[in-house]
C-alpha cells in the first residue's frame, strides 16, 4: 500500500496548520482524523514523514517492536534546550535502560507509601489558603501540591534557603513555557534567539541557567554531606555506579533531576486539575466519590488519611475516576514519537527508515469502538471493563513507558480524597473551560477558577 492519507500543501498553508496545531491541539488532530481517517500523515511533502495512528493493533504493533529498531532519543531533540543531552528521555540503548532500573523503584511497590504523609499534609496546607467564597486558579493550586511532592521525593525533606529558590526557579521556569505564544521556541527552533530577558527565548536561558545553577550547588553540597542515611532520589543517584564503576557527573545528575522535577510535576497537577473539572460537572459522579471517600473508616487522629493511603490506594471508583480524567483528557497527546531505524510495515503502510510513528492518545482515547459516547465523563466503564495497553496508553508503553505512572496515579487518588473529604467546590469560570497547551502538554486554561462554598470535616 502506498502511503497514509495527508495534507500535501504548499510551504505558508503548512505553516499555518502548524500554528493551528501549536494553539488549538485537539480541534487539529480531530479534523485531520475526520478528514483521513485513523492513520494520516502529518504532511505528504514534508521530510522527516511523520505518521499518527490509533488503531490498537498499529499501536501494539509499535510497542512490541523490539526498541532497538527506533532511534526514540533523537525523536525527542525538541526537549534538549529544557531538560539537557544527559536526560534519560535524551538517552537510548543500554545507557537509558540502566538509568530506569535505577529510578523504576523509588517509584513503585512500597515505596510509594512513605510519600504519602507529605501529599496529603501538602494538600492540607493548599486547601488552608483557600477562603469560603473566594475564588482560587485551579491549576496553581495542584501546581504546588505536585511541586512540592516531587522536589520532596527528589531532594528528601528539605527546608533549606535554595530549596525554596529552586522551587521558585523553577515555576518561573515552568511559566514561561505556559502558553503557546510564550513556547513557541519548542516549534519553531529558528526562534531561538536571545533577544534579552523580555523574549521568549531570553527569558527561558536565564531560568534554565539559574536552574541549572541551584541543583549543581545543591548537588555539590550533598556529596560533601556525604549522609548514608538519605534515602530520597538524589542519594540513590549519587550512590549510583557504571558497569566501570564510576560515579554520574554534576551534569548528569543535573540533567536527570530536571527531567524528574519536570516531567514528575507539571503532568501531574494538570490532571488533578482536569479529574476536579470533570468531577464538579457531573453532580452524580461527584456524590457517588464522595460517598466512597466518606465510608473510609473514620479517625480523627492526625494524618489519618495518609495512613489510609493503601486503602484509598485501592478504592474501585476512585481509580475509575482517575482512569477516565486521563482517557478523556491525556496530559500527554501522544507518547514520544518513535523513528524507525529499518524500513517497517504496519497496517499494510511500509515505511522508510528516519520516519516518525505516532500513537495518538488523544485520537484513541476518543474512539467510539472503544468509548462509546467517547465525549461524555464516564468512571463507569474502567469498572464495567478492562482496555489493554493499545486502547488505553495515557502513560505510553514499551520501554519508554512512564517511569512515575504508579506514583502518579497514587499523588492522584490521596490528594482528591483529602480535597473531597476537606471542602465542597463549585467551579466559579462562567465561560467554557477550553484545553489549553502547555509546552507539550494540553492543560486546563490557566484562568479556570474554583471556589470553597463549604468546609467539611472528613479524615485529616
Ligand atoms: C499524570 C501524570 C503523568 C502523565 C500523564 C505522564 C505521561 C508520560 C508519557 C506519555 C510518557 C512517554 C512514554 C512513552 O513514550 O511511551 C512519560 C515518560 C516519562 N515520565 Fe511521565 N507522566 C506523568 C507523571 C510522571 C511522574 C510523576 C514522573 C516522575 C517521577 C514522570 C516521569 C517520566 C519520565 C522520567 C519519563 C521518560 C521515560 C523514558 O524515557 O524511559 N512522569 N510520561
């Protein structure tokens, strides 16, 4: 079979679908499966040929493959100004494999329960900011409770002068990639130019430079610490030695904390912020989570739902809640593309090596074979039904799979049930809540507000 079906069109129309594609993600990715169907090209005239799917079978097909045969970390050339060369989503072969059995466990299994006091006191210290009455920016909020569990997990327990500044630091950082106009660099690399701090570009080389410079002090100063009893991130990376038994360099572990504080933060607080939109629009759904939350046993002890965290680790409706925030709105559209390295046929198509293989989430996640009434906020059929991992991929799949998924989902489940149990919110943004880019992810506006109509008092 010839190629997939695509736009061919001249150099400024593309240019403009690009800017269509930068502003406006869903609405370009929905009208170009409408027009050409589950699998299309990007642009039939453009070299590297960038191919999305979302049939399953397609999707299993890339996943299963075996990933020596993609070239992923140059696929992902576009994150390197961010994150630096040294990123494990930079990295590929046996260097990339050896950095995720490093950081798989402090992720996982047991692990994740001994981050369960500080989400939930975290959270607590968020929801006493916010007044009866007073509307307050959804995603700042979740923003800083995901900010602060991760550079907790990363750094350990730390009140120091530059944690604060690196928490700073970096929210700045974060900012400045918070709206397409302000990202646009990412797209288009001819924009990188340093035009001083009030450009784009300028702006984000200072953070990244002040960044940079905190965690190589904070990296400096804890092997000098030199501490056997530290137990976070940071110590199991610098503990950590090659198969020649050498230490990771300052630039290294730099780059990988970057990678963590970025990818383990931003996501997660755009889906807390999406799983409590979809929460308040449907009245039913918000009863029926409530009333899950409130059989917990109760306990006025302090951080009694942080001892509960197995339990609500585990509650049916809670995790269908969840499951469906991320199907309806994956923070990430698609995972990171994969490029063949070999010619490879799937679906009938046969493609050169240097193409680019998407597995479009977004476009998958909204198929009505799968979801029927796909557009509709259903918790319902994650309890109805298993998917496999190519109709369900909101962390991706293969090797490259999110290596924070559990984590995720489990910073998910504790804040919502500490939220939920501790106030009653309604949405106060009277105009529709429109998907908006955010680097590149796709996030609830920066504008959406809710606000406190009550106080309950459910579990601490
Ligand atoms: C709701 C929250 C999150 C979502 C939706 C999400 C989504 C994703 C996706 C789609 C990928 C690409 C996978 C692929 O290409 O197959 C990914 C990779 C990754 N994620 Fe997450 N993520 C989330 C939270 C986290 C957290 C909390 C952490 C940190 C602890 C994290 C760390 C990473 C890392 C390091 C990678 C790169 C893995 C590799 O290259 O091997 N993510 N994530």
């Amino acid at each position: 079979m010839s190629l997939p079906d695509g736009p061919s069109s001249p150099v400024l129309i593309r240019r403009l679908r690009t800017l269509h594609w930068i502003f406006r993600p869903l609405e370009a990715l929905e009208q170009r499966a409408q027009r050409y169907g589950e699998t299309f090209t990007i642009s039939k005239n453009i070299s590297p040929l960038v191919v999305y799917f979302s049939n399953p079978q397609a999707i299993q097909q890339i996943f299963s493959t075996d990933p020596e045969l993609f070239d992923t970390n140059s696929a992902n050339d576009i994150l390197l100004p961010l994150l630096g060369e040294n990123s494990m989503i930079l990295l590929g072969g046996a260097k990339h494999q050896r950095q995720r059995k490093l950081l798989m466990p402090p992720f996982h299994g047991d692990r994740l329960k001994t981050y369960a006091q500080v989400i939930c006191q975290v959270t607590e210290q968020v929801i006493s900011q916010w007044q009866i009455g007073k509307p307050f920016a959804v995603r700042a909020a979740m923003q800083e409770i995901s900010l602060q569990v991760i550079l907790n997990a990363v750094f350990g327990i730390h009140k120091s002068d530059r944690y604060q500044q690196l928490k700073q630091t970096l929210t700045s950082l974060l900012e400045s990639l918070a709206s397409p106009f302000s990202s646009i660099w990412l797209f288009f690399p001819s924009l990188q130019k340093d035009w001083g701090a009030w450009s784009p570009w300028g702006r984000f080389l200072r953070l990244k430079q002040q960044v940079n410079e905190l965690l190589i002090a904070e990296i400096q100063s804890r092997r000098n610490e030199n501490n056997p009893h530290r137990d976070d991130i940071l110590s199991l990376l610098l503990a950590a030695r090659d198969e020649v038994g050498q230490p990771m360099t300052d630039e290294e572990l730099r780059d990988e904390l970057i990678t963590l504080l970025f990818a383990g933060h931003e996501t997660t607080a755009s889906a807390l912020a999406w799983a409590l939109y979809c929460i308040d629009s449907l009245p039913e759904v918000k009863e029926k989570l409530r009333a899950e939350i409130d059989s917990l046993p109760a306990n006025s002890e302090p951080n009694a739902l942080a001892k509960l965290n197995e339990v609500i680790a585990r509650l049916p409706y809670l995790n269908a809640v969840c499951c469906e925030t991320l199907r309806i709105y994956p923070i990430a559209l698609n995972p990171f593309p994969r490029v063949t390295k070999v010619p490879m046929e799937i679906m009938g198509y046969k493609f050169e090596p240097g193409t680019l293989l998407l597995a479009s989430t977004y476009l998958t996640h909204h198929r009505e074979d799968i979801y029927p009434e796909p557009k509709q906020f259903k918790p319902e059929r994650f309890l109805s039904r298993q998917f496999s991992p190519y109709e369900y991929l909101p962390f991706g799949g293969s090797d490259r799979r999110c290596i924070g998924a559990a984590f995720a989902l489990f910073e998910m489940k504790l804040a919502l049930a500490t939220i939920l149990s501790r106030c009653e919110l309604k949405l106060a943004t009277k105009h529709p809540i429109k998907p908006t880019r955010r680097g590149l992810t796709v996030a609830p506006p920066a504008n959406m507000q809710m606000v406190v109509t009550a106080l309950r008092d459910g579990n601490k």
